[in-house]
C-alpha cells in the first residue's frame, strides 16, 4: 500500500507539475553529476599531464575504451530506463521491475566478458586504440585498470539512468557525484604521492567508480524505487526488443563516438604526440562544456516519457522547446568563453609545452563556433529516443560521429593537414544539426496532431451520454 501511495504521488507529480519547474528540479541533480563526471575526467588529463605529453596522449587513447564501456551502460540504462519510465506512466510496476533486473544483469555480463577480453589481448587492444609508439607504455598502465572495472562501471551507468528515469535524479546524483569527488582527491594521492605515475589515475577512477556503483545499487532499493532483483532477471526477445529500440540510438552514439576517438588519434598522431595531446584536451574540454546540457536534457527525458505515456502530449512539446532555448542561452555562453580564453584554457593542462597550446587553442575555438547547435541536437536525438522512435533517433546518434565526423576525419588531414584534424569535428556538428532538424520536425507535428485527437476526444466525451459511442 505505501509503494503504491508512493508510485501514485510520483505519478501525479511528473503529469500535473508545470513542466518548467519539474525539469529544472530533475535537472539539478543531473546537471551536478554531469558536471562532476566531466571535473573528474578533466582531473584525470589535468593531473596526467603533469607527467608528461605522451602520457597526456595516452588518456584520449583510453577515452576511446571508455566510450566502450560507456556504450554498454548508456544502451541498457537508457534502453530499459526509457521502457520503465512509459510503464509507470501506464502504473505497471511488475513489468518494470522485471525490465530494470534485466537490463542490469544483462549489462553486468557483457562487462565482465569485456573485462576477459580486453586484458587477455592488452597489447593489440593498445595499438587498436591509436596508441603510437611513445604513448603506448603510459596508455597499457591506465588501460589495465580500467578493463578490471568494466563490469561495475557499465554497470554503475545503467544504474544511473534507471534511477533517472524514474523520477529519481537526486538517488543516481549521490552515487554519481560522491565517486566523482572521490576520484578527484585520490587523483592526486595515487598518482604523485604514491608515485603510481598513469597507472594511479586509472586505480583511482576504478576504485571510484565502484563506491558509485555500491551506492547506487543500494538506491534502488529506497525512496519507492524499483529494486533490482534477480528472480525478476527475465531474458526474453519481448523486454529485449524494448530495451534495444531505446537504447541502440545511445549504443551507435556511444560506439562511434569511440571509433571516432580511435581515428581521431590516427589521425592526430601524424602530426606527434603533441597533437594527440592537444586534441585529447579538447575532447574533455567539450565534454566538459556540454555536460551541463546534457545534465539538463536527462531532466527532460523523464518527464517526456511519463507524459508521454499519459497521453500528456502538449507537456512534452512544452517540456521539448523549454530545454531547447535554455540550453541554447547556456552553450551561447561557455562557447563565447572559448572563443576568448581558449589558449589559457589548454595551457592550464599542459603549459610546459607550447606546441599543444597552439594546437589546442585552434582546435578548442573552431569547436566553440559549432557548439550552441547542439542546443537543439541533444534534446532532439533525446525526445526521438524516450518516445520510442528508434529509428529516427538512431540516425540523428550516428550522424555526428559516424556519417559525418569519421569521413571528415579520413579525409580532411590528407587534404588540408592538422587544419583538417581541427576542423572535422565542427564541420560535423554543423551537418548534424540539419539532420536533427529534418528528423525530428514532422514528429513534432504528429505530437500535435496527438493532443488534438486526446483534446477532441475528452470534448465528445463530455458532449454525449456515457452509453453513446464516440468515435473521432
């Protein structure tokens, strides 16, 4: 009786608050979390930096790992998140929970089988990755550590979007955020303290993730959250099927940001491990820069699903183009810091060597002059996926990194130098933005056709007899 009272009141919340303040109190957590995953991620460059400029090169070689890693979580979490969150909207909890248990132990298995393979072929897996000769040392010390925590980590994202979509921002951002801190103290400590040089920041990251990944297992269970069980571990096509038309739009984002990142060092370390270095700071840079958008938008991703699950289809139009113009006022504003402070930026991570600067600083504003379009790109490749239009989603998730950004990165070097490494990614996000644009207009309109049908319905029904059959 007090899970249902407590699934009711949560129901009651995410179809009848305003839209606005629901997403920003969502959002909050998420946004804290993003930020501090990104504060951690540039911990690890910053602090590795230090060391040397091949070891600075080695993090965006395990960055392409860790986009691996990410792809797994990110397929099961969204995927069954997005599942459970349309189910609590049609107050199915059973169902739910039998999804929640699957996508978590379906997820836990591919890591520990990623775990197995990656450390029994260590050395091709290095050179795989776009490691050069230089780099490869420091990058095998930090990719050993992170294979042994593959399993939680995968793990620890699924987790994290499954509270998300439940409404429960605040539970994923404890667990999220407490390691993230926690990487950032032990960073430091491993790293120079105990003299573990590469290998400490790669410990630290996996120690860490694995305290958010207890933590957050443990959240599932509190608050009217579903609890992960295996007796309700059900690997049937039918929750599958489900799970992969939510999930593979983050599967092939996440897969190709990771071949990206592969062929971006190919690419890059034709010029030296300086430009390895330099691009390797601009990747964290961006994602840093983008987190908080990306923060905000998994605020909005549980509201439209709940909406839309209640046939609520005006609140997700609103909910959409609310997250849209305040991430585009967010994005104009870091993109314009860029612009402006972009050789400080990188030198604060690598200032010894003033050919990573150089390199960086350009690569760092042409990215800044493409950045606010993703204002719309993400909340619309968000909206696709979580009401179920796979394949539009899907297409939207390839095209930044896939259609787009790996062409121009084999194609641009060759014909214009380390400009052509520089600019491939802006050049990408341009051509991804019209694509966003095309997909997701006429499924805007189809939301509206939508809520006139529901409004036109709840008008006849008022208009006639409760025997009479009305039919629009």
């Amino acid at each position: 009786m007090v899970q249902s009272t407590s699934t009711d009141r949560r129901f009651e919340k995410m179809t009848r608050e305003p839209v606005e303040g629901l997403i920003c109190s969502l959002a909050v957590p998420t946004i804290i979390s993003m930020l501090i995953t990104s504060i951690y991620n540039m911990a690890d460059t910053f602090f590795v930096s230090r060391i040397s400029t091949s070891a600075s090169g080695a993090v965006g070689v395990a960055f392409s790992l860790m986009a691996i890693i990410q792809a797994i979580g990110f397929t099961f979490g969204t995927g069954a998140g997005n599942y459970i969150s349309r189910l609590l909207g049609q107050k199915d909890r059973s169902t739910a929970a039998k999804v929640a248990a699957t996508g978590f132990f379906s997820v836990f298995g591919l890591g520990v089988l990623l775990s197995l393979l990656g450390l029994t072929n260590l050395n091709a897996l290095t050179y795989a990755l776009g490691s050069t000769k230089t780099i490869a040392p420091y990058a095998k010390d930090y990719l050993r550590f992170i294979l042994i925590g593959a399993p939680y980590m995968a793990s620890s994202l699924t987790l994290n979007n499954l509270l998300r979509y439940q409404g429960s921002a605040y539970y994923a951002m404890l667990g999220i955020g407490f390691g993230g801190v926690l990487n950032i103290i032990l960073d430091p400590i491993f790293i120079f303290v105990l003299d573990m040089g590469i290998g400490g920041a790669a410990l630290a990251t996996i120690i860490s993730q694995f305290i958010s990944f207890i933590i957050l297992l443990r959240n599932c269970s509190v608050g009217g959250n579903i609890r992960i069980q295996f007796k309700n571990f059900s690997p049937c096509w039918a929750i599958y099927k489900e799970i992969f038309r939510g999930g593979l739009p983050s599967f092939y984002r996440q897969a190709l940001a990771s071949t990206a990142m592969i062929n971006l060092n190919f690419a890059a370390g034709a010029f030296g491990d300086a430009a390895v270095a330099a691009m390797s700071i601009v990747a964290r840079v961006s994602q840093f820069a983008v987190s908080a958008v990306l923060g905000f938008g998994q605020g909005f991703q549980p509201v439209c699903c709940f909406n839309y699950g209640a046939q609520q289809y005006k609140r997700v139009l609103k909910a959409f183009w609310f997250t849209v113009k305040t991430a585009a006022l967010v994005l104009l504003a870091i993109a314009t810091g860029g612009l402006v402070f972009a050789p400080k930026i990188i030198a604060l991570f690598r200032r010894e060597d003033m050919a990573v600067i150089i390199t960086g600083s350009q690569a760092l504003r042409y990215q800044a002059l493409a950045l606010t379009l993703s204002a719309f790109i993400i909340p619309a490749n968000m909206l696709l996926q979580t009401i179920g239009k796979g394949l539009r989603a899907s297409l939207v998730a390839i095209s930044r990194q896939g259609l787009f950004f790996i062409p121009a990165i084999l194609y641009l070097p060759r014909r214009f130098g380390l400009l052509g490494v520089q600019i491939s990614q802006p050049l990408a996000d341009v051509l991804t933005f019209f694509v966003a644009v095309l997909m997701v207009w006429g499924v805007l309109q189809e939301l509206k056709a939508k809520q006139k049908r529901v409004e036109g319905y709840t008008v006849c029904q008022e208009q006639v007899p409760r025997a009479t059959f009305c039919k629009r």
